[in-house]
C-alpha cells in the first residue's frame, strides 16, 4: 500500500524539476499549459515526462492566457473563440490534437480534460460529455496505445458535500469501462489558507474512498497540507505544489487581470504545526525559542540558507518551496510506509503534538497571523477520528 506524491506544477516551473530530478522529492510531475507553454513542455527531458502527465486545462474554455494559447488543442485556440454553442462541431478535432500531444510527449497517461463549473449545475454530466468526454473516448477507441486513461473531475465543495450528488457523479464515472483513473479536486471558499470545514473536509475524504472502492485509480490535485489526511483513503497519489494557486483551485490564474497585486508576505513551512507561517515570526521563533523551534522546525539546506541569508526573503524565492518539497515529502512517505490504521495512528499523534506546539508558541508571547493559526488542526484532528470509527479496524 503506497501514497505518491506528485508535483502539481505552476510558475517557476524548474523549482519542481529541480526538486524531483536533483532531490528526489515525489513520484512525478503534473504539467500545467496555463504556466508552461507547449514548446517548454516538449523540449522536457523524455524521461521526465515518462514520469510525467499533462493537465490540458479546459476548465474556463475561453481564456486568454498566452501560454494556453500556444496549444493548438485548446478550445479558444482551436475555436478561434470558444463559444459553447459552436464548440460541438470542433470537440472532436480538439480531442484529437490533444491525445496526439500526449501521446507523442509519452506521458504515463492521457488524461481527458473537463470544463469547470462554479454552480452545482443540474446538467454537470452530460455538458462533461458533450465537451470533452465523448469526443475524448470515440477518438482513443480508434487509437492504439495502451496508456491508461484518466478523467478530469472539477468539484465545488457544494458538490462535494452533498451525497446524492456524489452518488450520481459515481454512477456516470463507472459507466465508462475505458477510465481507468479520475484526476479530482475541488474548489473550497474560505477565509483561511487552510481547510477548517470539518464537514467538507470529510466529505471530499469519503468520496475518494467510494472511487477507489470502485476499483479507480485516484490522483487528487490542488491539495495544501490537508493532503496527509487523504493517506486514510489507502492507495492514493496526492499533491504538493510551490505558490497558492498550485495549493488551492481557483480559476484566478487562467483569467487576465489588470490589477497589479502586491506580492503576500514570504511564508515557511513548518512540519511540527502543519502549517506554513509568516517568515517573519518564524524569524522570531528561531531565535528567541531556539528549543521550541527544534521541536516544530526540521532543518534542510535551503531554509538554513534562507535564515542565514542577510536581507528577508520576498514569498518568491525558491529556498522556501525547495524546503517545503522536502520536508512534505518526508512526512508523506513516512504514511506511507504504513497500513491504513498506522497513517490513523501517525496522523492522530502528529495533530495533537501541533496543538502541543502552537500552546507552546502562544505561551511563549508569540500570537500567530491568522493564517498561520492553530484553528485548523481541531477540525482535522475530528475528521481523521470519525473516519476512522466508520471505516478503519484496529
């Protein structure tokens, strides 16, 4: 039983190479078109795309993003304007070009893009089909190769939440005997950076159970540090990526926008309180609370470099995802190694040591940022104890 880790790549794409090629960080790579053009992914290393797979990126068909629209596959590319109601009579072709870019790129899979919906749209399946997925499967049962197929399935948390809802999605997914796998996420709104809905959070963990229990392989992408509680679920591969928008779905990034955004403050992550926090009062941890900071903080080569660099980090420096890569991946392939009651276990005594660490923290007369609070880790702590009643025996 094994969890793997795969890069979902976003800007600073050679940050994830690096990481996986150089540092043996994760099992693979997921491609992203909206932040590497086609002519970067195909000058890739062969081998680095045999461990590889591409995300097309049709979920706002209409976007205008350079690097998207360097794919000829794309639907406004290929459209010369996505329109819904016109897009029919080009679905095929589009699917076309797009198998025959994967297929050519011998990535270890072909996946068949989906459009993102952010209502709870009655029709969610059929518009799927109608878009990618039949033209997708009429072109690949008239295609040789024997590269496992995988399914896009973009969710809201409404979706995700709601049970008939889910059972429904199951029933389509299953009806097509040539889908191996679904590629899964979600969007979640929230006002922190990580996941605090205890609800939601167990609900998206069923339903990756209920896919596997139907004998579908399972990547689950756009995952933050909540991406450990997915462990539970057994056979499973998971995400880490470097900026926000590789951690937590949005559409933001295939938008165009003429507001100039200020960069958010650096962040580190730290192992022992599963969570990323202001560089700056990590700053303040290590050298005021140096025993405490031992006990959250493991080291690597490119943190102790940042810290000992003279000037502050800006939240564009590479040192801080390079270490993330590392210690993330660390704790992963620890749950891995384990059953599923151990992961129970392990992620059980992981939580309450974080709790055990942020009282330290705030004993000590440091009052953590928001986002880099302790609120989620009693959610979590909840979720993993009521899955566990429901479906792991000792």
């Amino acid at each position: 039983m094994t969890v793997k880790l795969l890069h979902q790549v976003g800007h600073c794409s050679n940050w994830n190479i690096d990481s996986f090629s150089l540092d043996s960080c994760g099992d693979g790579l997921i491609l992203s078109p909206v932040h590497q053009s086609a002519t970067q992914i195909e000058s890739l290393n062969p081998e680095l795309k045999k461990r590889a797979f591409l995300d097309p990126q049709y979920y706002l068909p209409s976007s205008q993003k350079k690097k998207l629209n360097t794919y000829n596959f794309f639907p406004e590319v290929i459209s010369s304007g996505f329109e819904t109601v016109n897009f029919s009579s080009f679905a095929r072709r589009s699917a076309e070009e797009c198998i025959n870019f994967q297929i050519k790129n011998n990535f270890d899979r072909i996946i068949i893009p989906a459009r993102y919906f952010d209502q709870m749209v009655a029709e969610y399946t059929e518009k799927q089909e109608s878009y990618t997925v039949n033209p997708f499967l009429d072109v690949l049962r008239d295609n040789t190769s024997d590269k496992p197929i995988y399914i896009t399935l973009p969710l809201t948390s409404h979706m995700i939440t709601d049970e008939r809802y889910r059972v429904q999605l199951l029933n389509w997914i299953t009806t097509f005997p040539e889908i191996a796998g679904v590629y899964l996420f979600s969007s979640n709104e929230r006002k922190t950076k990580q996941i605090a809905d205890e609800n939601y959070l167990l609900s998206f963990i069923e339903f990756c159970r209920e896919l596997k229990d139907a004998e579908l392989e399972l990547v689950v992408g756009y995952l933050n540090v909540e991406g450990l509680l997915f462990s539970l679920v057994g056979d499973i591969s998971i995400t880490m990526g470097a900026f926000e928008n590789t951690r937590i779905f949005s559409l933001d990034k295939f938008l165009n926008s003429d507001d100039e955004r200020r960069g958010p403050k650096p962040r580190i992550y730290v192992p022992g309180l599963l969570n990323w926090i202001q560089f700056g009062q990590a700053k303040e941890i290590r050298s005021e609370y140096p025993e405490i900071w031992a006990d959250i903080y493991t080291p690597t080569s490119y943190g102790e470099a940042v810290f000992n660099t003279p000037a502050d980090p800006t939240f564009n420096q590479a040192g801080l995802y390079k270490d993330f890569f590392i210690n993330y991946s660390k704790q992963v392939s620890a749950l891995g190694s384990l059953s599923v009651a151990n992961r129970h276990l392990n992620l059980r005594e992981a939580l309450k040591k974080a709790l055990v660490n942020y009282s330290k923290i705030e004993d000590a007369g440091i009052d953590l940022e928001t986002h880099g609070g302790v609120d989620h880790i009693q959610p979590w702590l909840n979720v993993i104890n009521r899955y566990k009643r429901k479906y792991i025996s000792d």
